[in-house]
C-alpha cells in the first residue's frame, strides 16, 4: 500500500473516531421503569442491579415509603416503595414487580418498581428541562425526554437517594 494511500486511511479512521465521540456524547443512557401509569428512567451508570423481589425487614418509626431493610449479599440496603413516595396507592407485588438497587457515591437504596420497560438511548436534544414545580431545587425530576409519542420523566438519583427520615 502506498504512502499516500496509507495517510488518507488513517485521516479516514481519526475522523470517525472523532465523530463517533460526538455521537456517543451526545447520547444519554438510561434505563425505563413503570410506577403506576408512567414510565419513568434513571441513568444507567446509577444502578448497581435489578432483582426479582426478595424479603425484607419492617423498621419501626419511618415514613410510610420506607419498606424496611433487606440484605443484598451481606449489605443491608433500605428499601423505598416509589408508588408510596410518589403518593399512589399501594400496589401487590406480582411477578413484574422488580427492586432497582441505585447508588449515588457512598448512598445505596433499593426502590419497588410496578415494572421495568427497557435501556433507552436518547439524544441530549431529545430531553427537556425539568418542568418548574413548587419544589424547586428538591424536586426528583432531572429532566423530561420524548420518545416517539411518549413522554418519559428522568429522576434524579441523588435526590432519590437522600435520607430525609
């Protein structure tokens, strides 16, 4: 292969590699869950695991979301039923029912979800701000994205994650 040859191939791989930078940046991760009638997300990078419902222990004098606790090969992880957090009413688990175990630096929980939908691959462009609520900074809502005709609400992790009992 001539020199010339070779020097347009490698300018042809840098540019795609370039570019296949900006796409991936451009590009947000998640992964889709259901509460009640909504489809919700949380980044991808914020869940440890996703796990079939197992048993947990009731802890006295915590608000009504707090489930309890449960151990996760040897780390207790408190438990936070969302349908109760978000103020629907309770729901029997069944056998969508899954536990989506987030973490955010040191903080760990486990939240009930009614159902989990799929990882989603939506571009920045694709995401909105967070509505303006009467909460403010303390809202859960990191952002609105648009998916074909469907709206999906991305929670923030951290906030999800913050002991407030």
């Amino acid at each position: 292969m001539s020199d010339k040859l070779k020097e347009v191939i490698s300018k042809q791989q840098k540019q795609q590699e370039s570019s296949d930078a900006i796409i991936t940046e451009d590009i947000v991760q998640l992964v889709g869950f259901i509460i009640g009638d909504e489809e919700y997300a949380v980044p991808i990078l914020s869940i440890q695991e996703i796990i079939k419902p197992i048993g947990w222990t009731r802890v006295p004098q915590t608000p009504d979301y707090v489930l309890g606790v449960f151990n996760l090969r040897g780390s207790v992880i408190p438990l936070i039923d969302l349908r109760a957090k978000f103020g629907l009413p309770h729901k029997k688990i069944n056998d969508e029912t899954r536990f989506i175990v987030m973490k955010s630096g040191d903080e760990v929980a486990g939240f009930v979800i009614d159902r989990l939908t799929m990882a989603l691959r939506l571009h920045k462009k694709d995401i909105e701000p967070a509505p303006e609520t009467i909460d403010g900074d303390k809202t859960v809502i990191d952002g609105v994205g648009k998916r074909d005709e469907n709206i999906i609400t991305i929670l923030k992790v951290d906030k999800l994650l913050k002991r407030d009992f």
